[in-house]
C-alpha cells in the first residue's frame, strides 16, 4: 500500500487505482483496495473472523482481543488468573513471557506445544479433532482463526501498515502485501516492498525470524512466499499451482487467479494441518565451522499438493497401489518425501478415528544414492516429534532389527536391503509397508525389486512350492503400496509404477500420478537452465600411416578405435586438460563467478581418462603456480604406473570426505569416472567439462548436476567435447514436461521369444523341468551341469555363427523381459518362470560365436600427425513445450554376426582425415603456422627487441631463443611440426631464417 498518503491529482498513477464513485449503480472496484476486500470478505466467510487493528499489541506481536477470547473460552481459570483485561504487571509480565519463548523457539513451536508461566502449562492452539472425538471437537472450535485489514505493527513508524495479517488465537503467522496488476503494480512490486528496509525494516518484531511463518506477496495472477525477511537478501519463492508444465497459474473461470491461496490453502483447516505436519524450523549445521544456523520451512504449493493428494488417494484406495511421482530437481523431494514419510505412518482407515485400524505398520524409503541416503534421514528425522520412531539403516543388521521391532520409519539403501532377505523370516509378513523409492529406475523391476517383495510379502495358503514363492516373490505385492519418485523416468519406470489410462487405437499409455516437471522449475528459479551455457567442442586431429605397405582392416570398427586413440592420447588430453583450466580461472574464477566460489566437474570417459586428466591437471595448476588443486573420483582401484591406487590414494585423503573437501579451498575440479554423475546435489558447481559419450537419462542426469540453485548462481556453464547439441536436446526433451508411455510393454512377445527358442532344439522342457527341480530343491551343483553342458554342445554344432548370435541374443531379451513383466502383470506362468531360470543358467555358459578383430594393428600402422580443439559458438539450446511420449520396453534380441566390411588403410586414414582433419595441407600448414603463431611471438619477445640494437651476433642468438620459445605451443598444437623442429636442424635454421625475414618486413 502506499504508506506516505495519495499521490497528487495530477499524477497519473495511482496505487490504489483511479477513485470510483458510485454512479448507476456502481462500478467495479479494480484497486488494490478493492483486493484486499475481496481477500478479506472470502477469508472471513471460511471461518476467519475479523479483527481489529486497534487490537494489535505492537510491542509484544499479538492481538490482545483474540488471545484474551481464545484462553478466556478454552482456559477460563488460567485467564483469570492474568488479568487479561486490562493494562497491569501480571499482563505485562505474561505477554514478556510469550514474546521472549516466540523469540526463541519461533510461533510454529510455541503454537504446538504452548508455553510455560509461572505455575501454568498454558495451551496457545488444540489441534485437528479425531473423528468422534467430542471433546477435542470443542477445543478445536475455541480457536480464534483471525484476519485483520490494514495492521499497524511498528512502533517507530506508526503509519506503516500491512494489507492482511492473520492470526491463530492471537499469535501472527502469516501476513501479506497485495498489488494489482490493474494499477500497473504486480506481485514483484510487493516483493520490492517487503525487501526494501525503508519500507519494511527487518529489524521490527514481527518480521525477526520466527516471529511469522510466512510473508505472502500476491497480486491477482501469481503469490511469492517468504518465510523470513532480510531486507534485500530476503528470498521469495514462488507459491503458485503451475500452468501448461509451467510457471504460473491456471486462468480460473470462477475468480482470481491467487485465489487458490486464501480458498483452499489457507482455510482454518488447512492452515492447522500445514501447522501440524509442514511448517518447521530445522537447524543446518556447518561441517567445516559447526556452526549452527536455523531455517523457516513453509511447504511449496506443489509439495502441499503432491502429499495431501497421495494421502487423501491412500485413504480411499488403502493398500496395494503404485503411484510415480515425477519430480524435477529443485523440487524439494528431500522435504516432500519427508513430510509423506512422517504422515503415512500415522494415517488410518475408517473415518480416520483413534479407534480406526493404521493403514501401515512401517515406512521404508529406499534411495538408490548413498548421499541421499543420509540428507533423507537427516531431514525425516528433523521432522519428526519423536526421533526414537525413525531407523537409519546403516547395515543389514540394522535393516533386519528395525523392521522386526516395528521401527515405524527405515531408511536405507536399495545396496542394503537384499542382504537381510533370507534372515527376515516369516514373522513380519501379515505387517503392512510403503515403500518411498527415491529416484526410481528399471532396478526396481528386476531382481532387486523381486528381493524386496520376497521380504514383505504374505503369500496365499495355496503356494507352497518354492517355484510358486519365486513367481510371487515378483509380483508387486498387495501388502505394500510403493511410491516411486524421479525427475527421469524410463519405459520401465512408467510402465511399473504410472496411472494406466486409455489411448488411441486401443493402447494403454501411463502417466505420472503427479508432475513438478524441468520446466516448471526452471520457469521458477529453483534450478539453472544448463541447456542455456551447452557449448560443443570440435575436435580436429590429422593421423599419418607408418608402415611402408597398406594392409586392410575393418572400416566400422578401425574408425572407432581410431577415435578413441585420438582422444585418450596422452597429448590431447594434456592439451584438453590445459583447456579447462585455462577456461575456468579466465572466465568462471576472474568474474567471479558464484562469489569467487564456483567448482568445476570434469566427466571422463573411464578410470584411466580421470587418472590422466587429473594428473594433468594437477600438473598444469603446479606449472602456472596457481594456488588451485584438482580431486578425483572413481570407484577400486586402477593401475597408476604399474602401482594399484584407488581414489583416496591419490587425493591423500579418505573418500567419503569428498564431498566437503570440494567445497572447501583449494579444491576447484572434482575429476569424475562414472562417480558423482547422480545424486549429487552441490550448488557451487558452476562448469561441467565433459569428455565422454552421454545420451538419455544419462546426459539429463549428468549435465542436470550444474542445476542447483545458490543465492549467488546466475549461470552455468558446459564445454562438451565429445557430443553435439543434437544428442543433448534429444535426451532433455523426454524429461522437459511431463513423461508418458506411449503404450504398455506387449507380453505376447514372450509367447513369441519362446516359440523361436524351443524351435532351434538346444534344449528340451523335460531339462527344463528337470533343472528347475533340482535347482528349487537346493541339489549340489554337479546335478544341473549335466543338463546344461548337452545344451551348449548343441549350440555349438547345429548353429551357424548368425543362429548363435541369435538365439543368444533371444535367451537374454527373455530373461531381461520376463524379469520386468513378472513384477506387473496380474498372472503368473509357471512355463516362463521356469524357462527363465533355466536360460539364466545357461546363457552364461554359452561361448559368444568367434569373432576375429579385423582391426587388429591398426593402432600400430598409424602415429597422430596434429591435435588440436576448437571452441564453437555457445549454444542456447530451446526444448520443445509438449509432453514426450517414450515407447515401451523392447523386448529385443536375435540378430546376426556383423559382417565386417574390409578397406586399405589409407582409405580409412583418407576418410578420416577428411571427418576431423585440418583444412589445409602439410606444405600450407607449416607456413601458416609460422607466419600467424611463431612469428608474432618473436617480435613481441622483450628480449629480442632490446637485442635488436645490439651486435648481430646477440640479436641473431636472442632470436633463436625466442623462435624456440615461440615454439613450445607447438607441442600441444602441432605435434609434428615441433617435432621437426627439435629434431631437424636444417629445419630448424629454415624456420629461424624465415621468421627473422618475416618480422624485418
């Protein structure tokens, strides 16, 4: 609102909008004014009931009126007692009282759990009733739920006035600053308010921390939280539903756009429940200071709307169900997944009564990332009331306690819970589970998944073979429900745990239960548009033939190990590692980016690649002295100079302390093998080198790492080696919007993968039959040979090389396809559970058909003549806005024996050449690069131009130092020409010569 009176009439903007008087009849009132009306009528007629500004105290943050109400009805003893009527030291000290415990432990805990005056326990708020419950019922209903219009609240500047503020039994929790787009004012006006010290001072009472939940900024298309002011550091998020995948709001055919916020998100109702089960103040503590630091927490509207809508679907469906949620990074999953957990132990059936059955005995979040694993228990645990309800599951042993004791709440990993299958028993089996999966892939198809059920399921009295467990052991089970989050989900992942719903032609597609997609998160800010810094690299390298013949080799493959040659050469990657560091300390560490704290990643292609970049790196930061150090990341060991050494070896410093040591100085490049490319939430990281094939979930996940937010973030940035910006944008678009499944997995393919492997006659159903029963009934080894070997005998000698390929090739798409379909389709078969264990034995003992490397030597014909890299143009790479729609899983299989297609080695050199050559030839090439590289570097040598006016003899002895300098680039960017020039001394005396003519021009 405008605090410092109307502007003059001859302004020709009003914050309140024009004056309307009323005339025939009235017009609409559009102000802002007008607004706060509407808020306040709409509010009040939910349940809020007015107050009374004059009623504010604004020395101790309460409305004395509706405080007083509140205890008078609920504790009219207790309010007697301090004198609430008036103005006297018992009040003063009381309302002391409450004002110092509000300061300390925040209104959110003072709200639940009261305080304590004198000889007093002094209830502030009754919680949502049980259903039935009498007596809570009036307790709840002596609630003072209060909104006031135009709050006076500081007592320096008596004209400062919020819109709204509201109020819980006298206590502020919420207040809000309303523009109107109308007025030419928006919700970011209303930020620019709150932010602005001069206008909202965070030095008064009510907005310290803790004092209010939340501040609201709203105007009629969009609402801003805040949860505390800082004046201009205050961070406002963004509170709205979402519109097209997007950012923003829904048109709304029946009111506002914002009105969503105060007719159903804040109703009395809601509000106790975001009470109770949402609002938090959790304490951070800093691992390389210790020092503490507290936060608000205030749920996002998505997060509110994704666990009341999974609880209200659970009470009504119980038990048994799948739901995928498919949530971006910047979502907040750590809190939503928390806030689930914690209430679906609680939730019960019935009408929801004490008396009412719990719908589940134990919540087990699963997260398949070691790091998530301990930032999911940590932010659980702060959530809940009582710490002793909540197991971290660090080992199996751990695992198998807490669900035998009845641990309400287990977190542990997918790694771990298998271990502890066989030992469970038969005990918890009647219990009921759900299962919280975090980032849910295709693992949770197959054998692990099947593990999982093995444990909790509760078989029916008719099975009672061992094969009739295994195929239930599959099923996803009707004693647990399964909630499956990821921001990337595959085929598989749709098809197990999506809503099925119909499409076209017959088919059935599944869709998420409920979406916070890529785009709506990065529409809001929470996380970088990576896609926006996607820079490509090409690569130009010219490789020459060393063998005086020119044999023939195998073109396919001779092509490809003749790239990978090229780039892990110990050259190029020198050169590219010298790249990189020259890149980011010019243009990520010079400007500052992230504060001068920004990292970097390096994604290497295997083991050896990180080894070598990190050496080089290491060795290049030594060389120019900068103070910076690299670490690297890999899993085992690798040989390092004949010397096995794992990770921490080489970093001089324990694994699991990388990821504080990159947070810290003088870490700057974190070298990653297949490590750290998920999962890894770490805001500081700025720039992503990457020097490895990526496509599909691969590359999301990956090139997603550089997303997270930071107060001080405003861009990323990805210098890509290896891929182009086809594959990229290829990969993000299924995961830009919403995912779906274009149509459910055909299992008739099954029937068909069968029939073609019982028609090669490898093996009979009777050593089918025969192998299983053995294999259930736990028979020694030495007793399933004997069937498998006759089988592998066959194989070899009725089967050409091309049947070999396929039926190899058949038996594992069988296996592969049967793993997944089993855990979702509503039968079972006992034909292809048996024909799968049988052809899981048996694939591993079947040669693959012999194959000669036919570009065998290649590598031997060929010396790399010249590498160098050229940076392209940045690109900003645009998705498009629709929903992607991936196909099911194939089934895949069969095949044939490639033919390899055999050409002379200078032919492939030729056409290699020609894809990542220079452009110019050997003659051209060695002129230009002394007339535009060696050259220039003399004539600007210090050195050389003061020995100019000396004696020939010191100029021409200064020149050939500088020459020689001038040349040391040439390493890196011409390896042949500088070998030339180091070994050759005619050329050498050559180069010199025409150098010295060139500058003397």
């Amino acid at each position: 609102m405008n605090e410092s009176g109307p502007l003059p009439p001859t302004s020709k903007v009003h914050e309140k909008g024009p004056f309307y008087k009323n005339i025939a009849g009235g017009v609409s009132d559009t102000s802002e004014g007008g607004l706060e009306k509407i808020i306040f009528d709409d509010m009040v007629d939910r349940g809020w009931r007015p107050g009374d500004p004059k009623d504010y105290d604004r020395e101790y943050c309460v409305d004395l009126a509706k405080l007083r109400e509140f205890l008078t009805e609920t504790q009219a003893a207790i309010a007697e007692e301090l004198l609430l009527e008036s103005d006297n030291p018992t009040r003063r000290k009381f309302l002391a009282r409450l004002e110092k415990e509000i300061g300390s432990r925040g209104v959110i805990d003072v709200i639940r759990r009261g305080i304590k005056f004198d000889h007093h326990d002094i209830e502030l708020f009754y919680g949502t009733p049980s259903p039935g419950n009498a007596k809570s019922a009036e307790l709840f209903a002596g609630n003072r739920f209060s909104i006031t219009r135009q709050l006076r609240y500081s007592l320096d500047e008596s004209g400062r006035a919020l819109d709204l503020g509201i109020f819980i039994n006298g206590l502020p929790i919420a207040t809000f600053e309303l523009k109107n787009n109308l007025t030419n004012q928006d919700v970011d006006d209303a930020v620019a308010q709150y932010s602005d010290p001069r206008q909202r001072n965070p030095t008064e009472r009510l907005f310290a921390f803790g004092r209010c939940i939340v501040h609201f900024a709203i105007d009629d298309q969009q609402v801003k939280m805040c949860t505390h002011l800082k004046g201009k550091k205050s961070w406002f998020l963004p509170f709205n539903q979402g519109w097209n995948d997007g950012a923003g709001n829904p048109p709304n055919p029946s009111g506002l756009k914002t009105d969503y916020l105060w007719k159903r998100v804040l109703t009395p109702e809601s509000t106790t429940n975001i009470v109770e089960n949402y609002a938090q103040i959790v304490v951070e503590k800093n691992k390389k200071t210790g020092q503490k630091t507290r936060k608000q927490i205030f749920p996002r509207y998505h997060q509110l709307d994704l666990v009341r809508g999974l609880l209200e679907n659970v009470r009504e469906r119980g038990v048994g169900r799948r739901y995928l949620l498919q949530h971006s990074a910047g979502s907040g999953k750590s809190n939503s997944i928390a806030w689930l957990a914690h209430q679906l132990i609680g939730l019960r059936g019935g009408s929801g009564g004490v008396d009412d059955p719990e719908i589940f005995d134990t919540v087990i979040v699963i997260t398949d990332r070691r790091i998530l694993d301990q930032q999911i228990d940590a932010t659980i645990r702060q959530f809940m009331q009582v710490g002793s309800t909540v197991g971290h599951a660090k080992r199996s042993g751990d695992l198998r306690k807490f669900i035998e004791s009845g641990k309400k709440i287990i977190i542990s990993t997918v790694q771990k819970f298998p271990f502890i299958l066989d030992e469970i028993g038969d005990a918890h089996r009647g219990r009921k589970f759900a299962l919280i999966i975090d980032e849910a892939h295709s693992s949770q198809g197959g054998k692990v998944a099947a593990a999982v059920n093995e444990a909790i399921s509760d078989p029916e009295d008719t099975i009672n073979d061992a094969l009739e467990k295994r195929m239930a052991a599959r099923k996803m089970v009707t004693n647990a429900s399964y909630f499956a989050f990821t921001a990337t989900p595959k085929n598989r992942t749709l098809e197990m745990f999506g809503d099925a719903f119909p499409g076209p032609e017959g088919k059935t597609k599944h869709r998420p239960f409920h979406t916070y997609t890529m785009k709506q998160a990065i529409d809001e800010g929470f996380i970088i548009d990576v896609l926006k810094y996607y820079t490509p690299v090409a690569s130009y390298y010219r490789l020459e033939a060393v063998v005086e013949d020119d044999p023939m080799f195998d073109r396919k493959r001779a092509q490809k190990k003749l790239r990978k040659y090229v780039e892990r050469h110990d050259h190029a990657i020198r050169l590219k590692a010298e790249i990189m560091v020259d890149h980011f300390l010019a243009y990520v560490l010079a400007p500052r980016k992230i504060g001068g704290e920004a990292r970097a990643m390096v994604i290497c292609s295997g083991i050896p690649e990180a080894v070598k970049y990190y050496r080089s790196i290491k060795s290049y930061l030594e060389e120019i002295k900068s103070p910076h150090k690299a670490i690297v990341a890999f899993s085992g060991e690798t040989d390092v100079e004949g010397q096995m050494m794992t990770e921490s070896q080489l970093n001089d410093f324990p694994s699991d302390e990388i990821p504080d040591k990159i947070q810290e100085h003088p870490y700057r490049f974190l070298v990653c093998a297949d490590k750290f490319q998920t999962g890894y939430d770490e805001p500081l990281l700025h720039t992503m080198y990457v020097d490895k094939k990526l496509s599909g979930v691969q590359a999301v996940q990956t090139l997603s790492r550089l997303n997270r937010a930071h107060p001080n973030k405003r861009s990323a940035f990805v210098l890509d080696f290896y891929n182009n910006a086809d594959t990229v944008t290829e990969a993000f678009s299924n995961y830009y919007r919403t995912t779906l499944l274009s149509e459910e997995t055909d299992q008739n393919k099954l029937h068909d993968l069968q029939r073609e492997l019982e028609d090669a006659q490898v093996f009979t159903q009777e050593q089918v039959d025969t192998l299983v029963e053995r294999y259930l009934a736990g028979e020694r080894r030495d007793t399933l040979d004997p069937l498998l070997d006759p089988c592998v005998a066959l194989y070899k000698t009725t089967l050409d090389e091309d049947g070999q390929v396929g039926f190899k090739g058949k038996a594992k798409a069988f296996v592969r396809t049967y793993d997944f379909l089993a855990s979702i389709l509503p039968y079972s078969n006992a034909s292809w559970e048996k024909l799968s264990i049988f052809l899981t034995m048996l694939v591993r003992k079947l040669p693959a058909p012999t194959e000669e490397d036919l570009s065998k030597g290649i590598l031997d014909a060929i010396n790399m003549d010249s590498y160098r890299v050229e940076k392209q143009e940045r690109l900003k790479i645009m998705l498009g806005d629709e929903d992607a729609e991936i196909d099911p899983t194939p089934p895949g299989g069969g095949g044939q024996k490639p033919q390899p297609e055999l050409v002379r080695l200078s032919e492939i050199l030729q056409t290699f050449n020609e894809q990542f050559g220079t452009l110019f030839t050997d003659a051209d090439r060695i002129f230009r690069r002394i007339k535009d590289d060696v050259a220039p570097a003399v004539e600007k040598d210090k050195a050389y131009q003061n020995a100019k006016t000396n004696t020939p003899g010191k100029a021409r002895l200064e020149l050939t130092a500088a020459v020689k300098k001038a040349m040391g680039p040439m390493l890196r960017d011409d390896t042949e020409f500088y070998k030339q020039f180091v070994q050759n001394d005619s050329f050498k005396r050559f180069v010199t010569d025409f150098v010295a003519e060139l500058i003397s021009e």
